[in-house]
C-alpha cells in the first residue's frame, strides 16, 4: 500500500473517532508512520487531506454514475439518495464539532472553497442533473430542480443526523429502501 494510501487510511479512522477538529496532522502522521512534512507534502494542508477522505473514503455522489436521459429518473435520485445518506451517515462524525467553534468553521470554509469542495457542491450536482432531464422533457417544465435537489439533499441530511444522534457513530447504515422512498416523495411531484 503506498504512503498516500496509508495516510488517507488512518485519517478517516482518526478523523471518524476524534472529529476534524480534534485529529491533527502530527497524530496522522505518527499513526502513519512518516513526518507531518511527508504528510503536508502529499496534501498540502488539513483540509486538503479533509477533502481526500471524504472523496476516496467516504465517497458520496462520486461514487454513483446517473446520466441524464438513462434509465428510470425515480431510480437514478434512489441511487443517488443512497449515495448521500451514506456519505452524511459516514461524515457526520467527523465534522460535527466544526459547527460549534465560529472561528474554525468561518477557516474551514474559506479553506473547502479554496479547494473546491463544500456541502453546496452536493445540491448543485444534484440540481444540475434534474436540469438536464428537465431539459430532455424527462421531468416536468415548470418543476424547480433547484428546490427538489434542496429537498432531497435535506432529507438525506436530516436522516443522516437522526440515525446517528439515536445509535451513534456506528449506527446501522440507512437501507435502500429508505432512500427510495425519499426520493419517491421527491421525484413523483416532478413529473
């Protein structure tokens, strides 16, 4: 396994356990095995390397691959629910406490923007996608892509954050046919 592998490894397991906020580099590094300057020189900084776990770790929309025009719109927004459900299911954890320090979050952010990455990159994918079928007539005229993927993304949040406010942090994974269903109520209205 090659370094950055090890590296993105013992991340997510530091930053799943202890949070963002909490893990440092220094503990990255030493359960890696190599220098915080060998950790910096493969990520540049603590966000960077936020962004590699969440994207190679705990992929969300990464993961599923929907093209507009194919298949069933109401299975490609369950595939894609599914997806996110899991991703906030598995990120939660990890990110929760940047939510109360003001300071870190106002750092976080500027930093995940710096980067590219950032929560409203899920609805704007999403957004952009219902748009697309919009425009192949695959969904209705006067429907609000930007509302529904708001909606959708939403929901998969808010059940993200109540299977781990009731079970934790190992809180079973929320089965497809949840997903299904919230996108059911999502889609149905669209079409």
């Amino acid at each position: 396994m090659s370094t950055r592998e090890r590296i993105l490894d013992a991340a997510a397991e530091i930053m799943r356990a202890r949070g963002v906020v909490y893990a440092t580099t220094k503990e990255i590094a030493q359960a890696t095995g190599v220098s915080e300057p060998t950790l910096y020189k493969y990520f540049g900084d603590k966000e960077r390397l936020l962004l590699a776990v969440l994207e190679e770790r705990v992929p969300g929309l990464s993961r599923v691959s929907v093209c507009p025009g194919e298949g069933d719109v109401e299975e490609n927004l369950a595939e894609l629910a599914h997806a996110v459900l899991d991703f906030y299911q598995r990120s939660i954890p990890m990110l929760g406490a940047l939510l109360a320090d003001p300071q870190r979050m106002a750092a976080h952010r500027v930093a995940m923007s710096r980067h590219g990455g950032g929560p409203e990159k899920a609805v704007a994918g999403l957004s952009a996608y219902l748009r697309a079928e919009q425009g192949l007539g695959r969904i209705a005229e006067d429907a609000d892509p930007d509302a529904a993927a708001a909606l959708l993304i939403g929901a998969c949040f808010q059940e993200a954050f109540l299977r781990y406010y009731a079970q934790g942090a190992e809180a079973d994974a929320a089965p497809r046919s949840r997903a299904e269903a919230l996108a059911r109520a999502v889609v149905r209205p669209l079409l």
